[in-house]
C-alpha cells in the first residue's frame, strides 16, 4: 500500500522559494504520476501540477510562471515555488495521480496527510 | 478553462439520502470523482469513474454523472458523514485537473 508524506518548512518569508518533498513508502516512483494539490485555509482544494516519473511535467497555468516540480530519487520528488507571498499560504498535499489508458478517467487515489506552509515575515 | 460548480452547502437529516450535484459542461462525457475531506484531514477518494467505490468505501456512497451534471449520492446519510465534498473531473483539451469549489455537507 502505497503511502506519502510531505515535508518542508512550516514558515517561509515573503519574495522567498517555497520547497517541499513528498516522499513515498510501500512503492517506488517508477510508472506513475504524482501531483500536488493546496487548500488556503478555509477554501477549497487548487490543482498544481503533475509530474510522471520519466520528468515530463504539466502545470496550472496559474503558477506556472513560479514553479517546478521534479523528481529527485527513486522515492521523492519535488515541488519548488518561487516569489511567494500571503497568498501561497495553505495546506500543501502530494497525492498519486491514477491515469488510464485512454479516456478521461484520472483521479488521485492516494494522498499525503499535508504539511502547512504560512508565507509570513 | 474547464470549470466545475457545487452548491456551497447541502443539508440532510440523519437517514435520509443526500444528493450533491457538479456541473460542468458536458461533464457527462468525461469522467467525475468525489473526495470527502473531514475538518483536519486530507481528502478521501469515495468515488471514481463516476459511480465507482473504493475498497472499504461504504455502500451508502454512489455516483452518476449524465448531461451536464454529476451526483454524489450518500443513502442513509450518518452523522460521520459530514464532511466537505469536491467533485473533480479532467480537462482533456489541456490535460489538466478540474476541481469543483466544494460542497459543505450538514448532518443534521
């Protein structure tokens, strides 16, 4: 049973990089897609990105422009998100993105428990 | 942009059936899923490729999803049920996630 863990700082300083690393147990990396999702709080859920372990990547256009996402190890991959401010402040969650074969059916079956980030001085 | 909308609450007696819609256009030709989130948790997949259960998600919990719209519906709806429910679909066009803003579910 696949399961994930995010980890980073819980406080990061406004104009400054964000950096979080999900790191996966009871699987490897290989073969699937991993994601990340935020909820501010109060709100609701806000799709990132994703990436597919081959480092082929696809992102919100809304942070785009800020943000990468990686693989680092056979277990671990990576978000990065740069310039922040009060409004990047939420609960960050990494999940594992089920992909089909063909058709529509994507959907995240597994998701981390969140780590929450205040961007604040 | 593909945009997905839920009512921002929906309320139900204890045993009664709730019903929580997403729509979306044409949403009927993709696929939806629900989570469940609990206050101080991260969501939980309840239904996938529209009326599909997880293993150890209970019978209560089922999906449809025709024409523009797609339902979460709880039979018998239980206090441990309330919860906020986002539905979410796939936007084929530009292979992103689509989530819906969320639907606050009162037991009451």
């Amino acid at each position: 049973q696949v399961q994930l863990q995010e980890s980073g700082p819980g406080l990061v300083q406004p104009s400054e990089t964000l950096a979080l690393t999900c790191t996966v147990s009871g699987g490897s990396i290989s073969s699937h897609y991993w994601t990340w999702i935020r909820q501010p709080p109060g709100k609701g859920l806000e799709w990132i990105g994703y990436i597919h372990n081959s480092g082929s990547t696809t992102y919100n256009p809304s942070l785009m422009s800020r943000l990468i996402i990686s693989v680092d190890t056979s277990k671990q991959f990576s978000l990065k998100l740069s310039f922040v401010t009060a409004a990047d402040t939420a609960v960050y969650y990494c999940a594992k993105l089920v992909t089909p074969p063909v058709g529509t059916n994507y959907y995240m079956d597994v998701w981390g428990k969140g780590t929450t980030v205040t961007v604040s001085s | 942009s593909y945009e997905l909308t839920q009512p921002p609450s929906v309320s139900v007696s204890p045993g009664q059936t709730a019903s929580i819609p997403c729509s979306g256009d044409k949403l009927g030709l993709r696929y939806a899923c629900w989570y469940q989130q609990k206050p101080g948790q991260s969501p939980v997949l309840v239904i996938y490729q529209d009326n599909k259960r997880p293993s150890g998600i209970p019978e209560r919990f089922s999906g449809s999803n025709s024409g523009n719209t797609a339902t979460l519906t709880i039979s018998g709806t239980q206090a441990m049920d309330e919860a906020d429910y986002y539905c979410q679909a796939w936007n084929s066009s530009t292979a992103h996630v689509v989530f819906g803003g969320g639907t606050k579910l009162t037991v009451l």
